[in-house]
C-alpha cells in the first residue's frame, strides 16, 4: 500500500495554486574580512559601481595588520531603486 498523502499536490500551472513567498524588508550588514588591501579597493570599487548607477548605502571598515574588515549598510540608508528583500517558507517538524 503507497504512503497516504496528507495533502493533494495541484495540478497544472504551479504558478496559479502554490503561496509565493512573502516579502520582508529586514536590515541586514554585509560583513568583507579580506587579507589584501587589493581585494579591499575591489570592494570599495564595487560600491562605487553601484553608486554610479545611483545606488547608495552606509559603509564602514577598518584596517589591522593583514586583516581589512568592510560593512555594508543595507538598511534605511539603502536609496537607489534597490530593496533587500528577504524570501523564507515555513518549516513544518514532526510534532509542530
């Protein structure tokens, strides 16, 4: 005798019977650690790429030895067109 399904899965386009994920803004920080100064100017250089396409945001770092450290501030300071979105699904556990 085959598993007993719980739930019918639709048939059909999935796009018109399965829940889309639900959109949160949250605030989040990108956090670069990188041993070079070179590989530090490519990460300064690409949020100066993306300021040039008018997308702006905080930063913060510091340097100590070998050790460079970048934040990226992807919260209310986000401006530009860009949004950061976060995408979740619930997870069902036995007993839940």
């Amino acid at each position: 005798m085959p598993y007993p399904m719980k739930r019918k899965i639709p048939r059909g386009d999935p796009e018109d019977k399965m829940e889309r994920p639900k959109k949160v803004n949250i605030n989040a920080t990108l956090h670069f650690v990188v041993d070079t100064k070179e590989k530090l100017q490519h990460i300064h250089n690409a949020a100066n790429e993306l300021e040039k396409a008018g997308i702006t945001f905080d930063t913060g770092g510091d340097s100590e030895g070998d050790v460079h450290k970048e934040d990226w501030e992807l919260d209310f300071s986000l401006q530009g067109g860009a949004t950061l979105i976060m995408y979740y699904d619930k997870v069902f556990k036995k007993g839940n």
